[in-house]
C-alpha cells in the first residue's frame, strides 16, 4: 500500500521537504519578526538543510550555530556571519570564530575571562566588523518535562546564575542570552520571562541586547503568536534593546517526511513485526531519546481492535529499534511505502550510519510539485567517518 503519491518518485527511505510548507512556515515567522521589531534567526542545531538555504534568505537575515562547522555552513550558504554559541570554545578554533561570527556568546565567566583580550584585539583590528560579545545566563525556570532537554536542572552547565554576577555585566559584555525552552508556547515564553526580570532584571538594563534562544514553536497550530509579538515588544521598550529569537524547529516544523519501505513482515509470539528500510535508532533518534511516537500517514496512531496491527522495526541489529504498535486498514506487505510525519527537523541533524546502515536519501519536492533529489549516501558516507 502507498499513502502517498507525491513522493512517488523518491526513493527509500528519503527525507522529503516540502518547499510551499517551508515557505508557508517562513512567512508567518517574517510577519512575527516585522509585526514585534524583533529579530528571527535560523537555529543550525535543529535545521541544517542547506540546498533550501536559498528560500530560508528570501525570509529571514541570519542564522547560530553552536560549532565551527556551522559557522561554517553560514558564511558559505546563508552568505552572512554566525550568532555564535558554544559552551566551551576551543582555543585553537577560536580565532576562526572570530573571524566568521557577528555575535559570540559566552557559557561562563570564566570563558569570557579567557578569550577576552583576544576579542578586543580583533575589534580594535577591525573597527568595522566589530564582534558583539554576551554571556549565556540560566534563569533556573524551565518547564521542559525531560531532563535530557532541560538546561535548568540542577548542576547545569549551561549558562551562568545570577549568585555568580555582581551588580553588573562584565565589562565587554552588551548580551545576555538564555535558551530554556523546547517546543514551547508563548505563554511559556512570558512566565520564563518573569523569572528572567525577577533575577536578571537590572542586568537587562545594562545590556544592548537580549537573544532569547529557541524552542519557540510559534508555527504549530494554536501558538498564540499575537503574545510573542507583544512580549518582545515590551522587552524591547522597558529595557530599550534588540531582541532576538533563534528558532529551529519552527522553521521546519510539519515541512516534510520521511519515506520508509516495509522490507519484511514476520510473527514474533503473536505480535506481527514489519521490518523496515529506515531505523529509529540511526534515522530518527529523537524518537528513542525524547522518545516520542512519530505519527504514520494514512496509519492509526494507537492500535485498533480488528484491524492488522504492527511493531515496526528498524533495520540495525539494536534489540531496541523499534516503535508501535500501529494499526491499519490493510495488512503490510513487503514493498509497501510508509511516511513518517513530521521529520525534517533534528533528524537529519543527528543520523548515524551505525551498524554501517546507509543514511537516508534527501530531496524536495518543489512548489511546482516536481520532486528532486539533493543527495543519497552509500558506503563512502560510511568509510568516511571511520578510519
């Protein structure tokens, strides 16, 4: 069975972007951005797909990234310096950073400490390109469920608290940045806030500008978006700064799918098991992390009595690499094509070829309905990483 024949012309298993739903999600996050005087960038970490990069610049002016290869991928695909954060620099990167960022952060005091002079000496070389420096801070609020997720639990390393800054920014410092949600709300975003002003309040009004990170997933359906608009507004005025957001999944959010062929079907003490040509481990990790159920095309999400009913399972030889059950109107057949909703953000961000499995195909099907292919990975792409 194919519930699908717009991605007829794929092969499998392949991540698929839709152009008309990225620029769909694009323009309501531009309308955010000129609607609150804000400013929207692309987060690298979530969305790293750059043949759309084109599109991506026709709707917003920047991008972060959190290593060098990304700051990388920026200049040479967004065409315009990195907001830049990484918890910890190294040393003999660092003079690269400089060179390629607009914007660095600083997870800790004691790091600042450590590339301050080199920072000021590039700004004094190049009054021109000047580099405007923050520091990460944790306002110890979060409401993200998963610990895995959560850079306020106890111990974090992300970010400084405020029992660790005196009654001013260090000097150098025009930036504060905190980043605590996850696929979050605007509703969120506000009580975050508060706790934000309620510790960090009179460092605010010292500061150039406050970067709120991401997790803002302001293109699901039900975001409140008018209360993002008037919440950066009124960061904006009470504390006259910039403010900027960096969203990743937003941006991808509900743009496209994975497309996955059942390889085999077999009868494991009574429960039916389809074995597939993708892996939840190696293709959809967030899936076993977070984990989440990944909703199926045309499937039942949760099982039906009287209806064939499966176990999927992914092709490596982890004992855990699988996902269900799902029910369907049909029996499943070798051959036949299923399409995982909803994976284009942190999924092809964190494939693996473990278990030497191939990584998926990646193609767009563009706003003319034409599908193509950007690139498929064979043993190369396996030997590559390996020595």
């Amino acid at each position: 069975m194919s519930y699908s024949s717009s991605y007829a012309a794929a092969p499998s298993p392949c991540f698929v972007l839709e152009e008309s739903l990225l620029r769909k999600n694009l323009e309501l996050i531009r309308s955010v951005q000129e609607s609150s005087g804000g400013r929207i960038i692309l987060a690298l970490k979530g969305f790293s797909m750059f043949s759309v990069f084109p599109v991506v610049k026709e709707y917003l002016g920047g991008a972060t990234a959190s290593s060098l290869n990304e700051i990388r991928l920026i200049n040479d695909y967004l065409g315009c310096k990195a907001h830049t954060y990484i918890p910890a620099y190294l040393p003999h990167e660092f003079g690269e950073v400089l060179e390629r960022s607009s914007h660095i952060t600083f997870n800790s005091l004691n790091q600042w400490e450590r590339f301050r002079e080199e920072v000021l000496l590039y700004n004094e070389q190049h009054p021109a390109e000047k580099i405007s420096c923050g520091l990460r801070v944790n306002p110890q609020y979060s409401e993200v469920e998963v610990d895995m997720y959560n850079p306020c639990v106890p111990g974090s390393r992300l970010g400084v608290t405020r029992d660790q800054i005196g009654n001013a920014l260090p000097e150098g410092i025009e930036g504060i940045h905190f980043h605590t949600l996850c696929e979050n709300d605007s509703h969120t975003l506000k009580r975050t806030l508060d706790a934000l002003e309620s510790r960090f309040g009179d460092l605010l009004h010292q500061a150039r500008w406050l970067n709120m990170g991401g997790g803002h997933l302001m293109t699901r359906e039900g975001y409140d978006t008018n209360l993002l608009i008037d919440l950066i507004k009124a960061v904006k005025e009470k504390y006259d700064l910039s403010v900027i957001l960096e969203p990743g999944s937003a941006i991808a959010w509900r743009t496209g799918v994975l497309v996955a062929t059942v390889l085999d079907v077999l009868d494991s003490q009574g429960i039916k098991v389809a074995i597939l040509d993708t892996s939840f481990a190696a293709h959809m990790p967030d899936t076993l992390e977070m984990p989440y159920k990944p909703y199926i095309r045309g499937a039942y999400h949760e099982p039906v009595a009287g209806l064939p009913t499966y176990r999927l399972g992914g092709m490596t030889c982890l004992a855990g690499d699988f996902m269900g059950d799902y029910s369907f109107d049909e029996p499943l057949r070798a051959g036949d094509r299923l399409i995982f909703e909803d994976m284009i953000h942190y999924t092809m961000v964190k494939t693996t070829t473990f278990n030497g499995v191939n990584l998926p195909s990646i193609g767009i099907l563009q706003s003319d309905g034409s599908f193509r292919l950007v690139k498929s990975f064979g043993y190369e792409s396996f030997k590559d990483r390996l020595s």
